[in-house]
C-alpha cells in the first residue's frame, strides 16, 4: 500500500511539472505494470499437470503389432520393404489376425532369421 502512495506523490508532482496529457500516458502505463505485478501469479504458484495419465516404456512405443500396422509400420522393420509388408497385409487380410509371432513365418518371404533380427520389436495385440 506505502509503495502505492508513493507512485501516487509522484504522478501528483510529474503532472505539475509537465501538465495533463504525460500524466495519463505515464498513468496508463503505470496501471498496466502495476496491474501485471499484482495480479500475475508467482513462477511457483503455477501447478503443472501431466496430460497422460499412463506411462509406456520406450520399448512399447516402438513395437510393431503385426495385427494392426499399416505397411508404413511393418517397414520399419528389418528386412521388410514394401513389397514384404504388403504381402504381410494381404496374408492378414485373407487368413485373419496372426495369433502368434511365429505365424508370420507363413508369409512368403519372411524367414526365420528376420524373425530373430526384429527381436522385441514386434508383438500380437
């Protein structure tokens, strides 16, 4: 409140020496700063709130799910290019969902070392 009064003397004083028109400028600016200082809270009263409410490791993120990828994902895989992966897609289409890892081995093309070299990264959702 002292540090209002004190602007308040201050403005009084720049307005006799300088006449109306400063003073509502400077006024006008002093309102704003005054205003951005009271009303603004702290840096610590800002709370932060995840938005996911799940936490996924790394690993999960990158898996490819044979079910569910598109051929865009099934590249990603080693040794798969696009040829590959829309065999994947048409083997999926006609016989239904893989139910294993292992079954992708029926797709013409896909062997049992690719399995091996995609490790962890691949999955049945």
């Amino acid at each position: 409140m002292v540090f209002i009064k004190k602007i308040g003397r201050t403005l009084l004083r720049f307005s006799q020496k300088v006449g109306a028109m400063p003073l509502a400028c400077v006024a006008a600016l002093a309102g704003i700063l005054l205003g951005a200082f009271i009303w603004t809270p702290p840096l610590y009263q800002i709370t932060y709130r995840p938005i996911a409410t799940e936490s996924f490791s790394m690993q999960e993120l990158l898996q490819v799910d044979l079910n569910h990828a598109d051929a865009q994902g099934l590249e990603s895989l080693p040794g798969i290019g696009s040829k590959k992966a829309q065999l994947i897609l048409d083997y999926r289409q006609i016989h239904g969902p893989f139910k294993s890892v292992q079954d992708v081995l029926q797709v013409k093309g896909v062997t049992q070392q690719m399995l091996d070299e995609w490790g962890d990264r691949v999955c049945i959702k």
